[in-house]
C-alpha cells in the first residue's frame, strides 16, 4: 500500500482494536479529555489550507483529527466559521433551533458533537441519546450509520442504535415516537424536522419538550424549510424564549462548502429559494407558481379607499387550522391585499372583536358558511355578512384565483409573506382543490374567495376588472 495514503488515513484507522468496540473499553480511551477541535486549528476556522489539513489529520490533538475531517465531494472540510456558531451556541444554550440551506454539513456536524460529548467525559454518561428521523426506516438506520462510520469497529447492536462507550444513541423514524415515552434521554436531535408529515412534527415537538422537567436534555431542531405553516415556521414565529434560533442561508457558505460554481448551477432550480436560501414552499407549488407570485408581489398604500370596491374575507378556524382574514380592494382594474393574518388557537370572542373591527372598514364582509355562529354574532352587532360555501365553491375559486395572478391582476405587498408562501407552495390534489394534507393553506382560501368575489361577482365587478 502506497505509504502517503495509510498515513493520510485518520489516525484511529491505524489502532483498530481486536474486540468490537462494546468490549474494548481501552478502545475508547484515546477520546478521553480531548476537545473537539484543537484550539490552533479551531482559531483560524476555514483559513487554513488543505495542505494544513492533511497535518492536522495525522495528529491526536482533538475528535475531529482522530476521526478524520468531514469529505465531501473529494475535498477536506476543516471546521468553517459557521459551524464554529454552532458550536458556540451549544455552548450557551441547551434548546436549539437550526434554520439551514442543505448541503452545509449541519447534520454531519451534529452528530460528530453528540459522539463527541458521548466520549470526551461524563456530561453522557450511561444516558440515552434520542435521534428523530422522517418516518421511512431507512433514514433512522442511514444516520445511525453515519455515526458508526466514523469508528472503524464492529458494533454489535441492531442498526438504529449504536453504542459509545456506554451511551446508547437510538434513532426513531417519526411515525414511532412511543418508544421513546418512557425514556429519561440526554438529548434530543431532530433531523429534518420540517418534513415530517404534519401531525408527526406536533408529536415530535411535544415529546422532546416533555423531558424539560425531567432530565432537561439538550434538544435540536434542524432543518431545510419545506412548506410554510410547518413546524420551522411555527418555531420562526415562537416567542416562548424556549429555543435559541440559528438562521444559515447558502451565503454563509460560499467559497467553504460551497463553491461558487456550484451555487450558480444551483440557481438554476426553480427549488433554490427553498433548498437554500430559507424560503418556505419555493419550487414546490403548482397552483400559483413563484414566478407568477413574485411578479405580483410589490409595495403601496395598505390604508383602505373610501371610494374603491372592498371585500373582507374569513377563514375562521377549525380545528388545527389558523383563523384567517384577507382583505381585498380593487382600483383601476387590480386587486390589492390590503390585510393578510392568521391567528393559531385564537380565542372565539377576541375573533369576533377583530372582526367586527375589519367589517366597518370593508365595504363586504365574505365567511365560509361552515362557520354560521360567526355570521350570526356579527350580525347581532348590526354588521352583516355574506356565507361563502368554501368547500362546494373551491373549485371554481382555485381556477379563479389562480388565472387573476397569471394575468398579475393582483398585488400582494411585501409585507405579507405566510400569504406570499402559502400561494407558492400549493399543490392540486386529485380533485383540482390546493392539497392541506400536508400544507397549512387558510390564508390561501381567504385570499382566493376575495379574488373569487370579484372575478366571478356581480356584472360590475366583471366589468371593472
């Protein structure tokens, strides 16, 4: 064997205990005190070059030089300023919460730390370590492996578990988190967390926070955006304090991780806004695609004209959907969103308040005939208005609405981004309506019945349009 490649090998290749790696406890001592990263080597971050890497490859000056540094695409990937964030965060703060584009190594990252703090001394000690995976098995074994891979040994448990010196690591797929009830873990890492389907991310949420009182484990969510009202946004919008939140579009990684090519050929996808640069449901839809969207998006005067046509429209909620209200004014030929909001878990009496507020600034107020408790309480305050049979209409509205933002017939402003995403990620479903399995799209339904009211209105409203 060419002897510049064994020793470009990480140096734990070249000490490969006889037993497995559960037997052999003095296997694991070569970890023990070490840091993470050496301080000469984690001081200059990514300044270092290539040729300084391999260097530091052969010593035992820290975890990540015994192990060997991350490869990717052929090249070694020292410890770059972002990751150094990281790292630091988890320094400070046990609940943490990793908005990212894909491809910077973030998962790699996090599971090198968990071996790591597994092995460097007793903060893990005999302790359970929870890994959340999406529902498929495969991903729950696939990270587990990686974990493995980083120790050249046989390990002699079931593939979505692995033992390091005593701390048990288990992954769980997302749709199997009652196994984890009865657990007491040392931390929480959940992967990807905003694609998982929509109710296995409320499960998972609730099951890493219940162990706050217990054994206050150190939790992480990290995740690509996926579609808007997920679980990320929800954590975007939290104001609970609970999570510190760590926003890593692709930026922070040009010229690292990335290179420049690399990232010109990745904007090319109609998916780049999403996959890298934290935008929820870009690339997604079909119903209002981005471009169209984007093309309507712009700023101006949200206060209400006296003399132009207007329409309020309300989505109350239903249970676990939001309360959602647009509201819609046409002037010379184009329609202007003049309020987009939704409200989660709202109370029904502050709603009505609200409500009633908006109906005296519209000149039509529009609710889904679902809800006629809402028509009937607005009307005991003297203000009326119109039932719109949402689910009968929706296909008529989706066709609608959707043909007024092709022909940029409407303006949404800058300001009303949960709007803006809900549009660009919906999908048509097998029946011609936007798909909610998976998206929250009540702002969305609002939006289309104030389009609706207009493009398919009275004689009048066809007319001006």
């Amino acid at each position: 064997m060419d002897i510049t490649e064994e020793l470009n090998k990480p140096l734990i290749l070249r000490k490969q205990p006889t037993k497995t790696a559960d037997a052999n406890a003095s296997y694991w001592a070569v970890f023990r005190g070490k840091p993470f990263y050496c301080q000469e080597y984690a001081a200059k971050y990514y300044k270092i070059t290539e040729e300084q890497a391999e260097k530091f490859q052969l010593s035992e000056c820290c975890f990540t030089h015994i192990v060997g540094l991350p490869r990717k695409n052929g090249r070694l990937h020292p410890l770059y300023d972002y990751e150094g964030w990281i790292v630091e965060d988890e320094e400070k703060h046990r609940h943490r919460y990793i908005l990212k584009a894909t491809g910077l190594g973030v998962t790699e990252l996090k599971l090198r730390r968990y071996a790591w703090k597994s092995l460097s001394n007793n903060r893990f000690a005999n302790g359970h370590g929870c890994i959340v995976t999406g529902p498929r098995i495969d991903l729950a074994i696939d990270i587990i492996n990686r974990i493995k891979a980083l120790f050249p040994v046989p390990f002699p448990t079931k593939n979505t578990i692995v033992n390091l010196n005593g701390v048990k690591i288990e992954a769980f797929p997302s749709h199997h988190l009652d196994a984890m009830r009865g657990l007491n873990p040392v931390f929480v890492y959940n992967d990807e967390a905003d694609f998982f389907p929509p109710k296995e991310q409320e499960n998972a949420r609730a099951l890493s926070e219940r162990y706050i009182p217990k054994s206050n484990p150190e939790i992480d969510f990290v995740s690509t955006p996926n579609l808007p009202g997920g679980l990320c946004e929800r954590l975007d919008k939290d104001q609970s304090g609970i999570y510190h939140k760590r926003y890593l579009p692709y930026k922070v990684g040009v010229g690292k991780i990335y290179t420049r090519q690399e990232i010109a050929k990745a904007m090319k996808s109609p998916a780049f806004e999403r996959e890298y640069n934290l935008r929820y449901g870009y690339g997604v839809g079909n119903i209002f695609p981005y471009k169209l969207v984007d093309a309507c998006i712009e700023e101006y005067d949200l206060a209400i004209q006296d003399s132009a046509a207007s329409v309020l429209a309300v989505d109350p909620a239903f249970g676990s959907s939001d309360f959602a209200i647009v509201g819609m004014e046409q002037a010379n030929g184009i329609l202007y969103v003049k309020e987009a909001s939704q409200y989660a878990r709202p109370s029904p009496a502050a709603m009505l308040e609200l409500v009633s507020e908006f109906a005296k600034r519209y000149e039509t107020v529009l609710v889904d005939s679902a809800h006629p408790g809402l028509i009937r309480d607005l009307e005991s305050r003297g203000l009326s208005a119109q039932p719109v049979n949402f689910r009968t209409e929706l296909s008529d509205m989706t066709i609608v609405a959707s043909q007024a933002v092709k022909e940029r017939k409407v303006r949404i402003h800058t300001a009303f981004t949960d709007l803006q995403y809900q549009l660009k990620a919906a999908v048509f479903n097998d029946r011609g309506h936007p798909d909610k399995r998976k998206l929250s799209f009540d702002l969305g339904d609002a939006f289309m019945a104030a389009v609706h009211h207009f493009r398919s209105g009275s004689e009048l409203h066809v007319a001006r349009i």
